[in-house]
C-alpha cells in the first residue's frame, strides 16, 4: 500500500480524559485537512489511553483490528454503585464501610476483596451497561438510557486472561482497588468494577480507567493532542505509522512477479507453491497479508475449487495513488 500521503496512515493516539473518541476524530480531521478519519475501539468519555486513529487509505485496515484483545488499568471505588458503572454516573446503591468493617478489611490485606477479583476473573458472559455504545435496533444504548427509553440488552461472550491487583489502599472513609485487566474485545471494566461492588455488599463504581495496549499497539507510543499538534505545526509527520503493523498477527505468504500481477487484477491464484506458508489443512479459516516486495496487496483466504486449493482475495489493498 502506497502512504506517501501525509493524511494516511495510523495514528496512536492517547486520549485525554473528558472527551469523547469522536471528538479525537474531528480533532485528527482538522489537523490533517481530511475527512476521512476512524478510530478503533470506542472510550469512554471519563477514559484516557490508547485509542487507535487510521485516517485516509489506511481506513480499510480497521476491521482487521476488530478482534484484538486488550488491557486496561483501573481505579474501582467501593461505597457506592452508579447507574453508568463510573464516576459520571447518578449514584444508585451501594454503601459505605464501616470503621470496623475497614479496620477488618486492613488487618486480612484485604483478602476478601482479593478473593473477589479471582472470581470475576473467571467469567466468560457480560452484560454490557446501558450506558454503553452497544447497538439496539441500530441506536447506541448510552442514546436510549439518556432519553430515559428502556435499554434491552443481552449477555455476550467475554474472555478474561488475567486480573492483577496493582494496590488496594484506604481512600477517606472507603477504599479502592487499583488493578490491570488483560480481555477479550467486548469486555467492559466498568461492569466487572460494578460485578465486584455487588459482592461485596459495598458496591462500587470505576473512578478512572486507561486503555494500556490493544493488539501490537501500547500506550507508551501513543501521542497526546498537543503533541501531534507541535509536530504537525512544525512539518514532522513521524507519528504517522504504517497501518500494515495491524496485519502482523495474519500469517503471511509472498506473491511471485506473476501471482502480483493477478492478484492485482482481482484473480484467485493456486495455492501450490504457497502449502509451506500455509497453515496445515486450512480451507477458508484463515486470513493471510499476501506481500509483494515487502508491501501487503491483499489478505487472502483458501479454498477449494474443483479439487484444487486456490487462494481468494478477501480484501484488496494495494493502491498506486
């Protein structure tokens, strides 16, 4: 793919809180003088960290991104519960320790709370918040909970592959819980703050979360506003990257002078010269970046036609332009 456009590329971005991801994508708009612009994996408005921005050519590459599981570190405060499951939220239950219970809870480290999280770590169904972008009938949640219409949701499947407890330490009259969260895409840290708050019997609510990796992406290159802001006013457009980085998990296969030129033209190729880059007995399961002098043209997939196993283009995306 040719990116010699400085308006295309993937922008790791690190959100500020109190914005929206939206807001950051009119903000990249503007800075770059483009319209195209779209961002994965939606935070929220109270979140900061990464939030990956693909802006012109290099917007077909996100929904090769859509599976990436991800890490978070949150702040969960016990005491309360709160409709939207954070700090924003109108408070709707929960309450707060007593002196003996917090005296208890310090002399045993906590470990009834410790206990907690290593049950909520072992969930594998979540039942979004209904303050959530999730789509009803094609209308975000958070749209329908404001307007005070009723919110239908469903459990979906979560996976969680680990909850680290980071600290737990007095706050005022309460207590909080600072932990990382590895998980599956889909998975709300919200709801497990608000999960562990109801059994508890305190309730509790997310005071801060931040996105620390998504995929191959982390936090730590991601640029704060004002920094791309500095760098564009003064010509560098470093933190443009390739969004071929997004392929790196796809197997990979090597296209000849003559396969190039096919595939170019929208051909399904045989997969003969290709079954040592194959995975073993794949017919159609796998996605794979076909490169051509080190650049992804295509991904492809195989399958099979007449007996024979051929390569498919699922997504063409070299350009000349």
């Amino acid at each position: 793919m040719n990116l010699s456009d400085s308006r295309s590329g993937l922008i790791l971005i690190d959100k500020k809180p109190g914005i929206t991801s939206m807001n950051v994508d009119s903000y990249v708009k503007k800075l770059l003088g483009t319209k195209k612009v779209g961002h994965h994996g939606t935070l929220d408005p109270f979140a900061t960290g990464l939030l990956p921005v693909y802006t012109g050519k290099a917007l077909r590459f996100v929904r090769y991104a859509d599976d990436f599981d991800k890490s978070y570190r949150c702040v969960a405060v016990f005491g309360k519960s709160t409709d939207s499951m954070d700090r924003d939220g109108e408070v709707t239950g929960g309450r707060m320790p007593t002196a003996d219970e917090l005296e208890k809870l310090e002399a045993e480290d906590y470990k009834s709370i410790r206990e907690l999280f290593e049950q909520e770590a072992l969930i594998t169904e979540q039942m979004p918040p209904k303050f959530s972008a999730k789509k009803i009938n094609g209308r975000k949640a958070y749209e329908l909970a404001r307007k005070g219409d009723e919110v239908e949701l469903k459990p979906h499947k979560v996976k969680i592959f680990s909850i680290t407890i980071n600290e737990i330490r007095r706050r005022e009259d309460t207590f909080e819980a600072d932990f990382t969260v590895e998980c599956s895409k889909g998975t709300y840290i919200r709801t497990i703050c608000d999960d562990i708050g109801k059994m508890s019997g305190f309730g509790a609510y997310a005071d801060s979360l931040r996105r620390m990796s998504c995929g191959p992406f982390r936090v730590e290159d991601a640029y704060s506003e004002e920094e791309l802001k500095t760098m564009a006013d003064s010509g560098d457009w470093s933190f443009m990257a390739d969004p071929e980085i997004t392929l790196d998990y796809m197997p990979k296969i090597m296209l000849s002078d003559s396969e190039y030129k096919d595939v170019r033209l929208g051909r399904k190729i045989p997969a003969d010269s290709h079954m040592n880059e194959l995975l073993e007995n794949d017919i159609g399961t796998t996605k794979y970046r076909a490169l051509y002098e080190g650049r992804v043209t295509a991904v492809m997939y195989t399958a099979m036609e007449n007996g024979r196993k051929l390569l498919r283009i699922e997504r063409m995306l070299a350009t000349d332009d």
